[in-house]
C-alpha cells in the first residue's frame, strides 16, 4: 500500500494568483493615463458629431458637449515630479497591501 494521500479538494494546494504588478513609474503612468483620456476624447467628439438631428438638444449631446469642451492639453502639458531616487510606489505595494482582502476559509464538503 501507498502511504500517499489520494488527491482531494481538501487536500489540494490553496493556489492564489497574484496580478501582475505595474511597473511603469508614476510618470509614464500619468502620461499614459492622459493619452487614454486625449483619445477617449477624440471618441467621444466623434460620437457627438455623428448624432442625429432629433438628439442635439438631448442630455447625451449636452455630455458629449462637456467633455469635448475639455482642454486636456493643459493635462498634457504638465510634467509630474520625479522621486527621490527609484521613482517610488509601483502598483505593487498598493495591490500588496490594499487590494488583496484574506481568502474565506474552504467550505467543509
């Protein structure tokens, strides 16, 4: 006889998937973050130009208006400080401490 135990839920490895942590500084992070929001911009006036005559006066129209009134340019135009060093907090610390809550026990079966 075997003195290995057979594989059951119970007695199978508790595996936990860790995300991967961003890397990017906070610098190209923010740089990123206003690229998405210039593009999303450009979407968002494309939609706006592209309504209907029936829905210019609409809420949605009145939305797509605000957001194309923006200047993100300034957003673009400002460079964040660099750190001290190694360019601080990845996402990594903060995924490590902040985001991940403990795993519930496993049920009894």
């Amino acid at each position: 006889m075997s003195s290995a135990k057979a594989f059951t839920p119970d007695t199978a490895a508790d595996l936990r998937y860790r995300r991967a942590a961003d890397h990017r500084s906070r610098v190209q992070r923010w740089r990123d973050a206003v690229a998405v929001l210039i593009a999303l911009q450009a979407e968002y006036r494309a939609w706006l130009q592209a309504l209907p005559d029936n829905l210019q006066e609409s809420a949605t129209a009145q939305a797509l208006q605000a957001i194309d009134e923006l200047d993100l340019a300034e957003l673009a135009a400002i460079e964040p400080p660099r750190d001290f060093g190694r360019d601080g907090c990845t996402g990594e610390l903060v995924d490590r401490w902040v985001l991940h809550e403990p795993s519930a026990p496993t049920p009894a079966r």
